[in-house]
C-alpha cells in the first residue's frame, strides 16, 4: 500500500525532541514511531495505554510534588523502608 497521508501536528518543541531522542535511541524515525502508535491504536481499538482523570489525591499528591511540600526525603532504600515501617 502507497504511503501518500499525512499526518501534521503542532507540539512543543522541547517535548518534540525528547521523544525523537527516544525514537532515535530505540532505532526508529518519528514516522516509523508514528505509524507503530497508529497501528496499535487500529489493532486495539482504542489508545494502547491507559488514560484516565487523576482523583483529587493524586491530584494533591502531584500539586504538592511540583511545589516541593510534604515530600519524605531518604537516604538510601533502607532509609525509605524504615520511613515506611516495612
């Protein structure tokens, strides 16, 4: 089948370049990259990974991170399993 579509999108262009990073480092064009998300969107049905609304939690939670507040600083794995009373 002749490849004639196209496909053109506005996107940041930080984001843009990581994820070609990501493509290059796993030996794929942006194109090949793009046809593979296509064509497991047709296989599936559907988007091949789960989206879904964050709840208010990880809302706070993600709020809270992005601001530096309340995090629980270790030292080492030891240190977090100890924290976490495991």
């Amino acid at each position: 089948m002749s490849k004639i579509a196209t496909v053109r999108a506005r996107i940041e262009p930080d984001l843009k370049d990581k994820a070609e990073n990501v493509f290059r480092r796993l030996g794929l064009t942006t194109t090949q990259a793009i046809t593979l998300f296509y064509k497991q969107v047709e296989l599936r049905n559907g988007l091949p990974f789960e989206v879904a609304i964050p709840n208010e939690t990880t809302r706070r939670t993600f709020d809270d991170t992005d601001a530096g507040s309340n995090l629980v600083v270790c030292e080492d794995a030891d240190d977090m399993f100890r924290k976490l009373g495991i």
